[in-house]
C-alpha cells in the first residue's frame, strides 16, 4: 500500500477513534440519556470497542506495521 495511504488512512482511524470517545463524553455528561440501562451498557460496550481498534489500527498504521 502506498506510504502516503497508508498515513492518511491512520490519522483518519485515530480522528474517528477520539471523536467517538469525545461525544460519548459528551453525551453521558450530559445526563440526556433516551436509552435504558441495558441497552445503554452494550450501546457503550460496542462504541468504545470500534473506537479503541480505530485508535490502535491507526497507530500501528503510521508505524508501518503490519
């Protein structure tokens, strides 16, 4: 894959991956929750889990790794 997809492709993951986490923190701060707990908890558990393989994949992406 050409360096300068890849690099683009990264920081595009890892700009994902913190504006996921930042409206989440937004959101619960706010205390304007329409969902109930359960659904909430999986809604969260979901969310968080794309965001941290965003991050992660993004990194190793501007690292060069595989």
């Amino acid at each position: 894959m050409n360096q300068k997809i890849r690099k683009t492709i990264g920081i595009y993951s890892i700009l994902l991956g913190i504006s996921v986490i930042a409206t989440w923190a937004v959101i619960l701060t706010s205390g304007t929750i329409a969902e109930g707990r359960i659904e909430l908890g999986f809604h969260l558990y979901a969310e968080f889990a794309m965001a941290v393989i965003c991050l992660v994949s993004g990194v190793m992406l501007l690292n060069n790794r595989p």
